[in-house]
C-alpha cells in the first residue's frame, strides 16, 4: 500500500521503509531487515523445493550479502517450516 509506505517514511525519515529483492541489497545498510522468504505452497497444498538463484553456484554468497545488511538483526518470516524442507 503506497500510502502506508508514505506514512512510515515520512515519521521515519532517517530510516525510510524499502522493498528490494535479493540482487539490489548489496550496499544499502539498514538497523533491521525483514526477510521475506516468497517460496511457498501451491494451491495444491504442494511444496516444490526449487530455491531460485540461492542454490545456484556463489548463492551463499548472496545470501550472506543480504544478511550482513542488518546493523542489529534479521526478522525472517515465511509460511513453511523448517520441517516442511
């Protein structure tokens, strides 16, 4: 909702709220940075384990860029579980 993002930015302005996907993090350093993991179900109920570009070759390494962003720590939320892997 752009206008919640608006609001947040504008009582926020030394830490504006920003959505970037995993290629765009690299140098922008925040306090926190919420994960999303967007992997999930099908309407089938059906989980397919096909990670994207973090199981391709030097994906640890995007991951490890992506973690390193947070100051003071990482809030990662998904709707599968560790065991659903």
């Amino acid at each position: 909702d752009p206008e919640l993002f608006s609001k947040y930015n504008q009582n926020h302005p030394h830490e504006p709220l920003d959505i970037k996907n995993l290629e765009n993090v690299q140098g922008d350093e925040r306090d926190v940075v919420f994960i999303s993991v967007t992997y999930g179900r099908d309407a089938a109920g059906k989980l397919r384990q096909h990670f994207g570009p973090l199981l391709q070759e030097g994906g640890e390494r995007r991951l490890n860029v992506l973690v390193t962003r947070a100051r003071k720590r990482c809030e990662v939320f998904s709707n599968i579980t560790a065991d659903d892997i």
